[in-house]
C-alpha cells in the first residue's frame, strides 16, 4: 500500500471569507493617507450647550450674516487646505486655559488630546476636533479665551 502524500496540491482552507468589496472600519489605509485631499464637512454632534462658550450668546445677525458665510467658505476647502498654522491649527490640551480643560473633564471629552482652533476674525475663534474629514464643532470663542495668546 502506497503511503499518502500530504501536503502535495492541498490549499489552505481559510475560516474567514473576505469580499474584495468590504473596507476595514473608517476606510483603508489609502484613503486616511488622502484625508488632506478631501473637503471639510461640519458636525454638531458634541456642540456644548451647556458651557461658558455656547452658540447661545452669538447674536442672530452676526451668525448668519458673517458666521455661516465663513464656514461655507472653509466648507469649499481640502483639509489640506484649511489646515493653515496661523489661522486654523491644532492646540494640545494642556494649552488651554484651565476652565477649558475642566470643561472637557465635564463633558466627558477630556481623552482628547488636542483641539482645533479655527480663526473667524483676529479674536473671535471656533473650537472643535478634527476627525478624518470632519470637524465637530464644539465651541464658540468670541473673546479668544480659551487660548488666549499674547497678542490679545
């Protein structure tokens, strides 16, 4: 009786079955090396509501004559584009002033490491976090508190 020969002509049988079709969670690699060449969208998702820079205090006419015109104009921009140090950048946490930093803890949004800080005018700013292509807006600054910076 001939010995069986193991091994010769078997393929590996595979528990898994992956459709080409089917990305990993958040997209592939390829794509979050191109976040740059993407176009900013707003989210609202984590605005504060209840904090000491709330949309609350922005007078009607101020939001919708000059605010909202503002991000439309950010909204026609790559990431790559909008990211700009001077104007819009990122800011670690521990820049913040201390009542911003107590606020995330308050909000549950204190495992952030770093904020986004978008310039508006020279003093009014708009707070949030840049996920992928995605800002989530979170606060309003219009006195350039949060991060105050020396030449305010």
């Amino acid at each position: 009786m001939a010995a069986k020969r193991r091994g010769k002509n078997k393929k590996p049988k595979s528990i898994i079955k992956i459709s080409p079709e089917k990305k990993a969670r958040g997209g592939s690699i390829l794509e979050k090396e191109r976040i740059e060449e993407k176009k900013l969208s707003w989210k609202f998702s984590i605005i504060d509501t209840g904090g000491e820079w709330t949309f609350k205090s922005i007078k009607k006419d101020y939001f919708w004559n000059h605010l909202l015109n503002k991000l439309k104009n950010y909204e026609s921009q790559t990431v790559g584009e909008f990211i700009v140090p001077k104007h819009n950048h990122k800011i670690e946490k521990c820049r913040l002033c201390k009542e911003a930093q107590k606020r995330l803890i308050e909000i549950e949004l204190d495992d952030c490491d770093e904020l986004y800080s978008v310039h508006i005018t020279s003093i009014k700013r708009l707070w949030g976090i840049l996920e992928g292509s995605y800002f989530k807006i979170l606060w309003w600054d219009p006195h350039h508190e949060i991060c105050p910076s020396n030449k305010h």
